[in-house]
C-alpha cells in the first residue's frame, strides 16, 4: 500500500515569502534609484552655485588698512557664503592676477606696457538664496558704493541660466517622482493582492467558524508589515552597494554625495515598504471578506 504524504496545512496569514520581498524590494529599488539621483542632482545643483564668484575690483593706491577695511566690511555682509565658519573671501592682488595672467596666456602685459595694468580683487562668494538677477543687481550697487572700491563683475548670463535650468530640472524631478510614486504604489498592491489570491478560500473557511473580520486581518497585516520594512531594507542595502561602487569607480562623486539625505532616503524606503505592505494588504483582505462563494471561483 503506499504510504502518502501528508499535505502541509497553510498557515493563516502566509503566502509566498520570497517573491513577494523581491517584488516590493525590486520596486523600492527603483524608488530608490530615482531619489539618489534627486539628491545627487540638488547637491550638484548646490556645488556649482557655490562655486559662483563676484569680482570685486578695488581702487589703485589703497593702503594695507584700506584693503583691510574693505575685507572686512565684505566678511560681514548677511550675503556672504560662510563654511566651517570662515567667510568665502579671497584676496588676489593684483602681482598674484599679473603672475597667474602670464602663466594661462604666455604673455606679460607689463613687458610691453611697462606696467601692471591688473588691479587688487577679492573674490566673493554669495549664498545661493542671494544669486537671483535681483539680488545681484543690488549687491553690486551695495558693494560699488564701498569706499576704495572701482568695480564690481559677475557671470550674469550664466547665474541666470543656471537658475533657470535648475528650475526646470526641479519640475521634471518632481514630475517623475510622482509618477514614479504612483507605479511603485500600484505594483507593490498588485504583488500582494496577486500573494493573498490562493489565501481566499482559507479566508472563507475562517468567516464560516465564526472568526472575526480583526481576527482575520490580524496575522496577514502582521506578516505583510514585516515583509515590507525586509523588502525595504534589501533595497537600502542594494542601493548602497550601489552607491559605494559608483564612489570607488568615480572618485569626484563624493564632491556631491550627502549622506545625511541618503541616510534619511533608506529609512523612507524602509518605511514607505511596511506602510505600502500594511495598506495593500487591508485593501485586499478586505475586498475578500466581502466577496461572494460564486466570486471567490
């Protein structure tokens, strides 16, 4: 007689483990992806405004405490850009921009002029909420009107390019973010109604011995919970691995890099798994209760 094996019961509340975590993680990955890429775009976006310099030419003849003075007055203007507590000011003198000329251009006025023509400079970099075409215009009126100061130049046809493309790469970010957002939350339910499928008959049969809609809901939300922040985490992880590799075969990457927001991107991911898991898993268990015998075929 053979002997036959018996039949493991499902257990309340399971369905398939592994694909369901690739599934979500798969998505979340790609969310991810996505958000180091915003974040990476804002900090490049914020490198190159720092790197924005006004020149400040100033007036021949000026003594040592006149310059002095002058910086000074620069270093404590509220439009500054301040790091590790030291005002973004450099002092060129007008030697240093003689020397520097000559190099780049294999060329020294001062041969045939006889003189240095090139003045003292500072260069002064701004905050980025200060680099608006307003706001240049009357800084360079403010700082023309310093005593001992001949001349005040900027890029303005760059600082207003970039304001403008950094505007509409906001938009289109944004745009796909949400888009994005959409697709990842449609899949991540799509998986799980798709998991909780062959779990519909063992939800009937618990209706049936007089088991509440809680009771039932109780260990699905549970195990979809754990399964979403798992998922979560192996798409931090992966994104990660990801994100070191890209630093080790791009140095310069790490002139842009914000771990801070990284950091506060994976936890998001982590959470946005276990509420999406929860969500969609009420959302189907629910739909389930209230199906008919005839609709659960």
């Amino acid at each position: 007689m053979e002997n036959k094996r018996p039949r493991k019961k499902k257990k309340l509340g399971s369905y398939p483990f592994l694909s369901v975590v690739f599934s979500i993680a798969l998505a979340l990955f790609v969310m991810g992806l996505f958000g180091i890429l915003f974040i990476h775009s804002h900090k490049l976006s914020e490198y190159i405004r720092e790197q924005m310099e006004v020149q400040i030419y100033l007036d021949s003849q000026l003594s040592e405490n006149q310059v002095l003075g002058i910086q000074k007055t620069l270093a404590n203007k509220e439009y500054t850009l301040v790091k590790d507590d030291e005002p973004q000011l450099i002092y060129i003198s007008k030697e240093q921009a003689l020397e520097d000329f000559a190099l780049k251009s294999g060329e020294n006025p001062e041969e045939f002029l006889g003189h240095n023509p090139l003045r003292d400079a500072y260069l002064l970099k701004l905050k980025p909420e200060y680099q608006d075409s307003l706001s240049l215009t009357q800084i360079t009126t403010e700082i023309e009107s310093i005593n001992g100061v001949f001349e005040v130049s900027y890029l303005d046809n760059i600082i207003a390019d970039i304001n403008k493309n950094t505007t509409k790469i906001g938009l289109i970010l944004i745009g796909f973010f949400v888009l994005l957002l959409l697709t990842v939350v449609l899949l991540i339910n799509n998986t799980i109604k798709l998991a909780l499928f062959s779990q519909r008959f063992l939800i009937r049969s618990m209706q049936l011995v007089g088991a509440t809609g809680a009771f039932i809901q109780r260990p699905f939300l549970w195990r979809s919970l754990n399964h979403g922040l798992l998922a979560g985490l192996v798409a931090s992880l992966l994104l990660f691995g990801l994100l070191e590799y890209a630093r080790h075969q791009i140095p310069d990457l790490s002139v842009i890099s914000d771990p801070n927001r990284v950091l506060i991107l994976f936890a998001g991911l982590i959470l946005m798994g276990g509420v999406i898991g929860l969500f969609s898993t009420r959302r189907a268990i629910r739909k389930y209760l209230k199906m008919s015998l005839d609709e659960l075929y």
